[in-house]
C-alpha cells in the first residue's frame, strides 16, 4: 500500500485577479467538510428515516512569513482585507502532485505567529462557497 507523506502537500491560491499560483512556505492545510442531515420521517413511521442536505466545509492554510516575491503568499495573507468580495478567492489544496481538493471561497481571518528561535507563521481561514471538487 503506498502512502501520502505531510510534505508531499501544497497549496495554490488566487484572489480573484489573475491565475492560481503556488503559495510558497505552505507547512499545512486543513479542509473541514459537513453535509447536514434532514429528516425524512413520514407521520406514522416506527422509525426515524434521514436524507443527506445542503453541504458546506471550512478550513485553513499555514504558511511560514517570507519576503519572498511571485508566489501567491502575499495574496493570500492579505485577502481578509478585501470587503465584499464575493467569494472569488480560488484554492487547490493538494495531498501530492495531482490529487487535490478545488473550491471558491470568502477569507475569514488571519493571525501571526512569531517566537523568539522560531519561524514566524501566519495562518489564514477560508469558508468555502459553493461545492468542493475532489480530485483524488
């Protein structure tokens, strides 16, 4: 059985200006997906019966803070800044090369991180709009 290795990871962004490039100093992402449960009992029933509803996901990438220039880091890190963007940030996050996840989202927040003998990180969280398309 092969495996995927963590490093084998990466992600891709854009903010809705151009095409989607690699995001340098990626250490992680996450993606969080949840589809709702509607209930589907009919009067009289014994029993309870459900049917899969409406799905969303969230999620976060984790980038280590480089002054690095022609990646997408800087777009990425700065996107919770735009208001009222409707949901125009595109993202590939990738298990290794050609298996990815794909999907439009809002950038919800970011926070940095910077320790004395350590990398400083940002990490930045999406909500995504609209289906996911897994490629895996």
């Amino acid at each position: 059985m092969a495996v995927v290795r963590g490093e084998e990871g990466s992600c891709e962004f854009d903010n809705g200006s151009g095409s989607v490039s690699a995001v340098v100093g990626t250490t992680s992402w996450s993606l969080d997906m949840v589809k709702d449960v509607v209930e589907t009992t009919a009067h009289g029933a014994t029993a309870r019966t459900f049917a899969g509803g409406l799905k969303t996901a969230t999620g976060s990438v984790e980038v280590q803070y480089t002054e690095a220039t022609g990646d997408a880091a800087a777009e990425l890190l700065t996107d919770v800044n735009t208001t009222l963007d409707g949901a125009d940030a595109s993202f590939n996050l990738f298990l290794k090369s050609g298996k990815k996840y794909s999907f439009n989202a809002v950038v919800t927040g970011t926070g940095a991180s910077s320790t004395v003998g350590e990398l400083t990180t940002q990490t930045v969280n999406f909500q995504v709009s609209g289906p996911v398309t897994i490629a895996i």
